[in-house]
C-alpha cells in the first residue's frame, strides 16, 4: 500500500475576541473535530472566498487532512 507524502504546515498564531473563542471551542466539542482542523478549514473558505483557491469538494478536503 503507498504511503501518502506528509504535508509541511507553517505555525501561524491569531488572536480571537473571547466571544469568538468560546464558540470556536464549543464547535470542536459539538464536532468533535481539532479547532486546528476547524481553523485550516475557515481559511481554505476565506481563500475560496476571495478566489485565491478552487473550490474543493468534501471529500478532497477530508483527504488533504
């Protein structure tokens, strides 16, 4: 079985409103799901967005993780 290539990611830090970070912490417990994985994914939108990234389909997104 091949074995896929390890993505490289960069440390970038952010600072959040409280508001904004409670509710991202209650999204990843409801989701069960990183708020790393939650964030990553915000941007790939805010990039969609603007049209600086294609539009991925949701199993391509799960694949890139």
């Amino acid at each position: 079985m091949a074995t896929k290539p390890k993505r490289v990611k960069v440390l970038q830090s952010l600072y959040l409103e409280p508001d904004r970070t409670e509710l991202v912490d209650a999204l990843a417990a409801k989701t069960r799901v990183l708020k790393s994985i939650l964030l990553r994914e915000a941007v790939d939108d805010l990039l969609v967005k603007y049209k600086m990234l294609k539009p991925m389909t949701r199993t391509k997104r799960k694949a890139k993780r």
